[in-house]
C-alpha cells in the first residue's frame, strides 16, 4: 500500500482515546481507503496508515472488548 501524503491531512482525537493526556490517538478520515492513525502527542512523527478494512475489524474490535485493556 502506497502511503498518501498527510501534509494537508484534517486529524481528530479519536473517541477512544483518554481524556488525561494519556493514549492519545488522532485518526484522518479524508482519504479513500484507508485511515491514517497517529500519536497526537507526536503531531511530527510517523503515522501508521491501516486499510479501510483493517481499521474497521480494529474499531470492531476495540469495541467489542476483544482486544482487552
């Protein structure tokens, strides 16, 4: 998978993430077929960028409690 560019990505807190400035992730919903996810605590630093698919069995995931805490 090619990596967009994110230079003009729009980024939001995920709702996941904790209010303490703990796990603080930040998703980028602009982009056809995949999700770029990055630590919003490092707006500078790398961002891993997961297929729609992925990201969607992830989210379900996450909410299902499957994954844990």
């Amino acid at each position: 998978m090619r990596s967009p560019g994110l230079s003009a990505a729009t980024w939001r807190k995920s709702s996941y993430s904790n209010s303490d400035g703990g796990a603080c992730v930040e998703v980028c919903d602009n982009f056809a077929a995949v999700v770029p996810v990055r630590d919003s605590k490092v707006p500078d630093g790398p961002a891993l960028v997961v297929g729609e698919g992925g990201w969607s069995l992830f989210v379900s995931a996450v909410r299902s409690g499957a994954l844990g805490a």
